[in-house]
C-alpha cells in the first residue's frame, strides 16, 4: 500500500451560497505542490451549493410513516442493528426514531433516492443531515464530475500548481478483493453501486473492508484502489466535524434534534480539504 502524508485545511463552516471555489483556493494557497491530491468533501460543496432540502415542509406519505414507526424501530433498532455490529449507542438512537421528523426524512430519501435507499438505517442514497442545522439536509451532487474539474482549473488560474481534485462522501464502498461496491449512488467508474441497505447489511455483517466514497476524481488517472486508498486517508484525517450523526451533533451542542443553528455550527473547526501527498521513500 503506498504511504501517504496529510495535511488537514480547516476552514470556516461553510454555509449557504459560500463561494466554495474561492475558499479552497485560498485554503491550500502556499500548502499545495505539483502532483498533490485536493480532497473535499461532497456535504460542504452541497450545502455551499444550496443543494440541500428543508425537510421541515415536506408532508410524509403512509409509506415513510410506516417506516419510520416500523422499519427503523424494529428492523433495524432490534435486528439489522445487531447484524451490522452497530454500538449500543446508535441501537438505542434507533429504537427511539422520531415517528414525525423521520417521516418527513424518509419522505425525502423516497423522493430522491427510492425505496432500497428509504429503507437504510441512515445517509439514505447520500442523503444527510448531519453537520446542518435545523430541519435541513444535503443531497448528493449531481454534476461532481464537472465541480471536480472547475475546483481544478481555478487552482491552476490563481496558484499554478497541477494538482489532483477528489470529491469524496463518508457513506463507504466496501471491497472483496477487486471488487469494490457501494449502496452510495454515482461513484467513481469502477465502483459498483447497487442494493441500497442490502448492500450496507452485507458489508457490515461480514465486517468488509469500508472505505470513504470517490464519487469524482479530475486532473489525473487513478486506478479505483487508489482512489479508494485516497479518499478514506482524508476521511480519517478530516473526523466528523459537529457529529458522525445528527444525534451526535444534538448531544454535543445538548440541544433536541432539531435545534442546532448556523451559529452552533459555526463554533466548530471544520475541515472539508485535506491535502494528500505521496510520502517519497
């Protein structure tokens, strides 16, 4: 396995209609080398991007209902839970999901993601709330390939450095052997994207190897490996910000589900660039 070194950016909390391109040039100004990887995280460019959903509007059909009241009480909070080696912690969590929020949270994983996505413990088809306030959520990018390749270019025009762009997601790809596959939809070509919670049941249970998501890499070739070996080293590096899950997030700021604000937010160092270099032997 190649040796990597990194170097964590912090930044402000990104909020809505940052100008993203602008914080990342100015973030690894003076940092960056020819032949670097530039890591960032999908959930700061969709919530930059206004690409989030306020869930506090949206009306829950019987099916979200049901699954919320059902699915992730019993199914999960006393049976895939187990199976996928969850820590008492997030079993209890489960047990007690909130019968209206997470209809409405559900609603939304159906509306963008359907049913096999609806139907996660979580991070529904890229779908999360954690590190945003209040009712809202991110959703999965749709246009990362071309965002991977504009983050690249204003690099070059401002600093002049060739540098590799990576666009990552928590939500984990896991592997058997050489094949790598993910419930998380559109990763990188190469990555297989199928089965929803099936796929999440499966890796966990047999206790796979989960790797942080590449769902866009520009400005060079990388084999999937790589890119998989790429994004999780920053994944660690980077942590959880405010919470690994909303209700990390309304522990730490000891406030309902609910009830964390842009200004909570703001309170923490956040990290959504790390600078990954190949470590010379």
């Amino acid at each position: 396995m190649t040796k990597y070194k990194v170097r964590i950016v912090a930044t402000k909390y990104w909020k809505l209609g940052e100008n993203f391109l602008e914080e990342i040039v100015k973030g690894v100004k003076g940092r960056i080398v020819d032949g670097d990887f530039v890591v960032v995280s999908e959930k700061a460019i969709s919530t930059a991007a206004n690409n989030i959903a306020d869930e506090n509007y949206v009306k829950p059909s019987l099916s979200a209902k049901l699954i919320a009241k059902y699915w992730m009480r019993i199914v999960w909070g006393c049976f895939f839970g187990y199976l996928c080696h969850f820590k008492w912690r997030l079993l209890t969590h489960l047990k007690e999901y909130p019968l209206e929020a997470g209809s409405r949270h559900k609603q939304v994983a159906l509306q963008h993601a359907g049913l096999l996505q609806a139907l996660m413990f979580g991070s529904e088809g890229g779908i999360d709330g954690s590190n945003l306030p209040y009712s809202y959520v991110s959703l999965p990018l749709k246009n990362a390939d071309a965002l991977a390749c504009k983050i690249g270019e204003e690099i070059w025009l401002n600093l002049q450095r060739r540098i590799c762009v990576i666009i990552a997601d928590t939500d984990k790809t896991y592997s058997l052997r050489n094949f790598h596959f993910t419930p998380r939809p559109k990763p990188i070509k190469g990555i297989y994207s199928f089965g929803g919670f099936i796929t999440f049941v499966f890796g966990r249970m047999f206790r796979l190897e989960g790797r942080a998501t590449p769902i866009a890499v520009a400005g060079c070739k990388l084999s999937v490996e790589n890119a998989l070996e790429i994004a999780e080293v920053a994944n660690r590096a980077r942590g959880y910000g405010a919470g690994r899950t909303v209700w990390d997030m309304a522990e730490k700021f000891n406030v309902n589900l609910m009830e964390v604000s842009w200004e909570m937010l703001g309170t923490v160092k956040h990290k959504p660039i790390v600078i990954v270099r190949k470590s010379e032997r």
